[in-house]
C-alpha cells in the first residue's frame, strides 16, 4: 500500500437541512479535534468532534453551541492511506452537545451512528418457533425502520420471547447462539445508514501494519490467556423423569497439554448426533488453545481500519501476524490510530 497521510472532511447538517463544513480542504477548519471510535462491546461507532466556538461562515452561520443541536446530521469522509477518493466513513447525528465558556471556549459534539437507537430502545416481541436467523433480525429491523444486509450464517430458533434492550437481545439474545453453535465470530456494523452483520475477518481488502511512525516500531502490550478454553465437550442428551441427563458422546483435544476444561452442549430432539459431534469438534479446533491478544496497538492512522476486520500486523522482524480488530480508534489529530486485536484462528 502506497502511505498517504489521511485528510478527513467533515460536514454537519442542521435541521433546516443547511450544510456546514467545519473540516477539509476550503472549509473554516473550526475542528479542534477529531477521534472515531469502534469500541469491542458498543454497538454503534462514535465520533467525538471538538470545535472552537466562533461563527460557522455562510448565510445562515452561527456559533456551533447553538447552531448544531442534538439531531443534526453528521458526515465524515476520508482519503489517503492507499485511497485516493473520498469516502465516507461515518454517518449518524449529534447526540450531545456540550460547550464551555472557560478559557478557549470549546463545543464539543459527541456523535452516534443509528445503532445508538439500538442500544438506548427496549423491545417486547414473540418470534414463533422454527424462525431462521435473518428473519428474526429482519423482523427487529423493520419495527426501527432500518435498512438490513445480512451475511452470516443463520440457524432455525425455538420459540424466542425477546425483551430488553434491543443490542442485548441482537448480540446476547440471538446472534450469539448462532456464533456458538458455528463457532464463527460475527460483526455489526452501520455503513452508509445500513446495517451490516458479516463474519468477522471477511473485509476483502486485508491492510497490512509495518510501523507506527514513518520510522516508529508497533507498540502494544500482549496477553496469553487459557481464559475461555475448551478441552473437553460432552454432548447431552435427553433427562429422564428422575432428572438424569443422558451422555450421547464426548469429544477432547489438548486435555493433556493443558488439563480439563470442560463444556456441556446439550443435543436437541430434532438434532442428530453426527451434526452435535461437528459441532463439538469446532468448538475443540477454535477454542483449545490458548487466546492470544495485542492491546493498545499503535499504528498509523488508516480511516478503512474498522472493527471486526482481518488485518496483518507486523509486530517484530518481517513476520505478519494475523489479527482481528476488536476495537480501534482513529486519533485524527496525531495521525494515528489505536487497536486491540485478536489473533486470527
């Protein structure tokens, strides 16, 4: 990839659909600070635009404090880092707006993408049993009015009562028994006011990491844990009228490497053994190993680098090691940006 450094442009669009362009080439460049964020366990991408508070040029400008309220439109676009056009990398709306009068006077614009809405909305609904996976999302979608592309794999649900927040009941409720019944990780991602669920790893363009600064090593701080390990797996089966559980099958890899840790996987009546014993296996082939992860990687900015993406990083030498991005934060400002991965199985 030929390295340029990336130019960020951002537009703001007030209520009465009036457009401000408070970063970027010709624009007033009130933009103080900028940071975009992908944070592991959140929902929805955040963009935290700081402004100093002087009067927005054009027909209808005025200080950001009252001129952007909560609601108002947010664009971000980029280009550089291996990317020639500009391309848009955020959208969603001020959520808070916060400004002091002390010292410099600054307006501080914390922004969200329409999954905000996902994480602060309960939900109440039925899903009948023998449902599949998309149409059970689909279904949550459509109540929101929100666009759905789905690309992950999909399982048929028993009858599911699903209340609560709405993220709880998507990522805990119902895509989580998908991930651990096909042992692959899942992503959820807004892009261009669509909501994307795909395979982790599955970004066709794989951007590979080799320096901080354009002569700085990778920092990051690396773990290896046996936290959430599985050697050992049995597959239950029906119980009997004394509360006995029948054991149809026991699968182990690495028991004696690193002990028993042991998982129970209980085999439904319209399931068949051969399928609970490929489930098991997978569960052995991803998780009997120890996890290994990288924190507070710190790259050069790259704007495409999102969550849930495969990248390869260069930690020492010239071998590229593999990696799932967990989190990332593009520090605009510095030219930077911060990761915590995960090794790619």
């Amino acid at each position: 990839m030929m390295y340029k450094t990336p130019l960020y442009t951002v537009i703001l669009v007030t209520g009465d659909g009036t457009k401000y362009y408070v970063k970027g080439s010709g624009s007033a460049n009130q933009t103080t600070s900028l940071t975009l964020s992908e944070v592991d366990g959140q929902l929805a991408q955040k963009a935290v635009i700081k402004l100093a508070n002087f009067k927005v040029p054009g027909n209808k400008g005025g200080n950001p404090s009252a001129l952007f309220a909560v609601k108002s439109k947010v664009y971000i676009y980029a280009k550089g880092a291996g990317v020639t056009k500009s391309t848009e990398v955020f959208r969603g709306f001020v959520w808070e707006n916060k400004y002091t009068n002390k010292d410099q006077k600054e307006v501080t614009l914390t922004c969200y993408d329409q999954l905000i809405y996902l994480m602060n909305s309960q939900i109440n609904l039925y899903i009948s049993k023998g449902k599949d996976t998309k149409s059970v999302i689909s279904a949550i979608c459509k109540k929101w009015g929100i666009k759905l592309s789905y690309d992950y794999e999909t399982i048929k649900h028993p009858k599911l009562p699903l209340s609560g927040s709405i993220a709880d009941v998507l990522t805990g409720g119902v895509l989580k028994k998908v991930q651990d019944k096909k042992e692959k990780k899942y992503v959820i991602k807004s892009r261009k006011g669509i909501l994307h669920i795909t395979a982790a790893g599955k970004n066709k363009t794989v951007y590979l990491i080799d320096k901080a600064g354009r002569d700085g090593e990778i920092g990051y701080v690396r773990n290896t844990t046996m936290d959430g390990m599985v050697t050992k797996v049995i597959i239950a089966g029906s119980t009997d009228s004394n509360g006995k559980t029948k054991i149809e099958a026991t699968e182990s890899k690495n028991t004696k490497q690193y002990g028993t840790l042991q998982k129970v996987i209980y085999k439904e009546e319209d399931t068949k053994l051969k399928e609970a014993k490929t489930e098991a296996k997978q569960v052995l082939k991803d998780q009997a190993q120890p996890k290994k992860t990288y924190e507070d990687v710190e790259a050069m900015d790259i704007p495409w680098v999102g969550k849930g993406d495969k990248v390869g990083v260069c930690f020492s030498g010239k071998t590229m090691t593999y990696c799932i991005v967990k989190s990332v934060i593009h520090h605009v400002d510095t030219e930077m940006m911060m990761m915590d991965l995960e090794k790619a199985k």
